[in-house]
C-alpha cells in the first residue's frame, strides 16, 4: 500500500513504522526518540510506542516508572486505549506510550487471547486524526510483541550497526518480516535501512555499510549516524540528543535522517 501525504487527511490510520532488529545494541531505542523529536519538530504528530519491556524509550524521554500509570502492557491487553496511554513528551508534538518490565508478562497473557498478533494494530485504527507517524521501538528479539509490531506497521526501520555481527542477523530479521508480509500483514515493506554508530576511523565500517548498500541498494539511507558521546550522555539525562545538544553531529544526523525520510515518503508516494 503507498502512502500519500494528502491521503494521511483521511486515512484510518497514521504511518506506522516499526524499528526492529533482533539483535541489542545497534541503536533502535536512540533512533526512535530521536527521529520521532526530529519528525515533531518539522511540524508532525508524533507517536513512539516503547514495546520494549526494559522501558528505554520511555526513560529516554525523561518519563520515571511513577511518570507510567498506563503502559503498553493495559494497551495490549485491551484494558486502555492507546489515546489514555500516551504522555505528552518534553517537545512539543511527541508523545510516547510508555512501558515498564510489567510488559514481559504480557506475551504469556497474549498467547490465549483473540486475535492475539493484532492487538497494537487494532489499537491504532482510527487515529489519523491523532497522529501522523507512530514508530514502534520494538524488544530486541523476534516474539509476539514484535510481531505485534510488524503486524501493526505499514513499513520496518532497521537500524544496523556498522559492525560484521550485526550483518549475520540482518536475513533472519528479513525472513521473519516476509513470513508476516504472506500470512498476517501484506502491506508490509522495508521502509529503509539506518546505518548506526559508524566510526569513520575503522575500515571495517566502510567494509559494512559497502556490503550492506550492495545489497539493499536505495532501501539504505544515505543518512548515517555516527558515534557520537552526546548521543550516548542525553538518555542519562532523560533528554532526546536534539535536545540535550542540538549542535552535536549526532542530533544534525538525525535532523538528516528525519529530512531525507520525509523526502522518501513523499518520493514514494509520487
């Protein structure tokens, strides 16, 4: 299915994107804040769901477990809607529904219930209105609140670290999204590839992301996200990067990723 801006007006649902990648470590929770703080402050509504039971996204954006009264985890299970579940962030136009570890119980509760790997789907019907992207920061690993996510999601994120294990789990994760794409969601794509903590200094980074453009082409951003200390310190200060240090090349790589996807989706529309 193509996504047009000016169809977003009346469509039933926002552009769901989800950031997945089964393995930790390769920058999906610091991708999220940050393209979600970077999309808002381009003028749109923004949602970040955290479907990560360890809560990082949700820390990240300064929310304390107190700060959490309702979670992913009452979402899920069909006790709140989604609107009841989302805090309004620090930037104006973000707002996150926020998880705690209470969220890893939820898959065993899941697994007995109705249309068990549309719960997030059925949860985000009809709020266009709402918001207009809503990025999924998925758990580390391939489960049903992952596949909750994939099922809900026009398209997938992956962030990928410049690194050679990060590539051995890349077609597992790929097989895993077309086996969705047959069975439970046939909307779905690869809505691009984010080269993550890249270190011009190590030749190795250069091999990955060459190998990685060789194979997924144009999917891959031009974008890349380099290491950087203040993207490291700002989750520490429960602040997006673009917040915490606007001028740092981390937050201007993310200010180009949120420009060159908004360019993309419009490009794929045309």
């Amino acid at each position: 299915m193509l996504y047009t801006p000016a169809k977003a007006l009346i469509a039933t649902a926002p552009r769901v994107l989800a950031l997945a990648n089964q393995k930790g470590g390769v920058g999906k929770t610091t991708t999220a804040i940050n393209l979600g703080t970077a999309l808002a402050a381009a003028g749109k509504r923004v949602l970040i769901v955290d479907l990560d039971p360890q809560g990082n996204a949700s820390t990240g954006l300064g929310l304390q477990v107190a700060d959490r009264p309702v979670t992913t985890y009452e979402v899920l299970i069909g006790q709140e809607k989604i609107e009841q579940a989302a805090i309004e962030t620090a930037v104006p136009g973000l707002s996150v529904v926020p998880s705690t570890r209470e969220l890893s119980g939820a898959e065993i509760e899941l697994i007995d219930m109705e249309r068990r790997e549309y719960r997030l789907a059925d949860a985000l019907k009809g709020k266009a209105e709402t918001w207009d992207f809503v990025l999924i920061d998925c758990p580390p690993s391939l489960n049903l609140l992952t596949l909750n996510a994939l099922v809900a999601a026009d398209a997938v994120l992956v962030p990928l670290q410049c690194e050679f294990y990060a590539l051995e789990g890349l077609s597992h994760l790929l097989r895993t999204i077309e086996r969705v794409k047959k069975a439970l969601n046939p909307r779905l794509e690869i809505q691009g590839v984010v080269l993550t903590m890249y270190d011009q200094r190590n030749n190795l980074c250069d091999m990955v992301a060459s190998d990685v453009r060789g194979h997924f082409g144009a999917k891959v951003y031009e974008t890349v996200i380099p290491r950087n200390v203040r993207v490291s310190e700002a989750p520490s200060f429960g602040k997006p990067v673009l917040l915490y240090d606007w001028r740092c090349t981390g937050s201007q790589a993310y200010i180009h990723l949120a420009s060159e996807m908004l360019r993309r989706e419009q490009g794929v529309a045309a």
